[in-house]
C-alpha cells in the first residue's frame, strides 16, 4: 500500500506544475475574501480559475479586435498561398 501510495503522489507532482508568486498584502487580502465568500473553495482554485478567466478574457479580446479591424476595412484579401509567402 505504501508503494502504491507513492507513485500516485509521484505521478501527481509529475503532471502537476507550481507556481510561487509574491503577493502584497491588499492582494493576499482580496484572496482570503474571495475564498471566505464562496468563489473557490481555497486559494489554489481561486488562482486556477483567475487564470482561465483570464485566458477568456484575453480570447475575447482578441475576437472584438479583430472584428473592429475587419469593420475598419484591415483585412487581407487574396491567394491564401502567395499572402503567406509575405509574411516567410
């Protein structure tokens, strides 16, 4: 059992990665707020999804942007082949 148990933990640390950020006292704050008022359920999974919002967010950014560029007439128009050849 004690084997076992250890290459689950080693499995886990393998496909798990850390990250160690320093955090001022307003944010370390602003966390234990969040966690005590139900958004995650502790601070690793507050910082997870803090992260995927972000990527949303991001995601979405870049969608708005390049609907304003194609309204202001940014697009590129041709032989798909030849405009990749412009940007080799």
């Amino acid at each position: 059992m004690i084997i076992l148990s250890y290459h689950i933990i080693l499995y886990y640390h393998i496909i798990m990665s850390m990250l160690s950020v320093p955090l001022t006292p307003k944010l370390e704050e602003t966390i234990d707020r969040l966690v005590k008022d139900g958004v995650a359920p502790n601070k690793a999974e507050l910082a997870r999804k803090a992260i995927e919002y972000f990527a949303e967010q991001q995601a979405i950014e870049d969608v708005l942007r390049a609907e304003r560029e194609l309204k202001d007439g940014k697009i590129l128009r041709g032989d798909f082949k030849e405009l990749l050849k412009k940007f080799q």
